[in-house]
C-alpha cells in the first residue's frame, strides 16, 4: 500500500479539551497493521491536542511548524524534524506555537485510537 495525506480527509477532533485539532488515518487495521495506528495530527494556528493522560505510550514525529509538547508539566519546544516518545501514565499535550498549521506523527496502540 502506498498513498498520500494529501488524499485522504481530515477528521476534527471534537472537545472541549481541544482547539483547532483535526486527524488523518494514515495506517490501520483497515490496511494491515493489526496492533497499532499510525495518525497524523495537524493543529491550527492557536489550537492544541487534550490535555490528558492513559495507560499506553505513544510516539510522535514532527514534520511541519512548530509547537509545543508539554509532559508531566515540562515544556518542551518542537519542530519539523524533532521526535518524542510519550510514556504511559503520563499527562501530555501538544500545542500550536505558529502560524503555520503544526503537523506531526502519532503511533499509538489500536487500542488507543479513540476517535
């Protein structure tokens, strides 16, 4: 399988933990992986992800504007290119910094792909 993020659609995430946050599936069930999804997150000017915590790690790769990634309380400065591994039980939440809409990666167990 190969594709582009270009040609599938975005869904909003729909909170009120969260702002200006939308997804695209990228890898699933629905295409192979049985354990696990790959996402891309993309989070507009002024918006942010909830901020939350559960019982699975995650990790994330950065790949457009500029945000912030805030674990257990510290905050941590992301770009394009920088990459994190989120672990279980641990209060996180990614925020828009820029103008440019904030773009990054996110695997997650099947089990942790909630929306």
């Amino acid at each position: 399988m190969v594709n582009n993020t270009k040609n599938l659609d975005r869904k909003e995430i729909e909170s009120d933990l969260v702002k200006n946050a939308f997804m695209k599936v990228l890898v699933s069930k629905e295409e192979g992986w049985e354990d696990h999804v790959m996402r891309v997150m993309e989070v507009e000017e002024g918006g942010y992800t909830p901020k939350h915590k559960h019982p699975w790690p995650h990790i994330n790769y950065m790949i457009e504007g500029v945000g912030e990634l805030m674990i257990n309380g510290e905050i941590n400065n992301v770009e394009a290119g920088s990459y994190a591994f989120v672990p279980q039980d641990t209060i996180h939440q990614f925020r828009n910094i820029g103008k440019e809409t904030f773009k990054f990666i996110c695997i997650v167990p099947s089990k942790g792909h909630i929306y």
